[in-house]
C-alpha cells in the first residue's frame, strides 16, 4: 500500500508530474475534474450548472479514495507504458 510520502518523494513525485501529465492528459475526457490542469471543484460545478440549464437532471460524484491502494499496479505500468517508453 502507498504510505505517507517523505519530502524527498513528494519531489520525485512532482518531478515526474511533471513529465507525465502534458503527455496523458490530452487523453482524459473533458469531463473528468479531479487533479487534472485548469480543472477541479469550482470547473466541475460550473459544468454541472451548464448541464442542468441544458436539462440534464442527474450528476454523479465518485470519490476514488484509496483507489491507488487496490489497483493492479503491473496493468496500470503497463497503460502506463503505452504512453511513456
């Protein structure tokens, strides 16, 4: 399971955010609000009130919490690896 980071790997980790994320990003929906560049709680509700004023009634919220923890970490390096060598 991932455990809290020390401040080295919070560097690390932002270091290769910033790599990965300009080359991944572009393959999300537009949609998808969590974590992502210019998007996030404020985006997602605007977006929410512009479906609504075009008749959509229903919104789904998913929280993802602990996602990381359960997923097949060798599936998520391999998708991983499409994008990245």
């Amino acid at each position: 399971k991932l455990g809290i980071p020390c401040a080295r790997d919070r560097v690390v980790q932002q270091a290769i955010k910033q790599v990965i994320e300009p080359i991944i990003d572009p393959f999300f929906l537009p949609q998808s609000h969590g974590f992502r560049p210019n998007k996030g709680t404020h985006n997602a509700l605007k977006q929410c009130v512009s479906y609504y004023e075009e008749g959509y009634k229903v919104v789904v919220d998913c929280d993802l919490k602990q996602c990381f923890d359960t997923l097949n970490h060798d599936k998520l390096m391999y998708h991983l690896e499409q994008f990245i060598q």
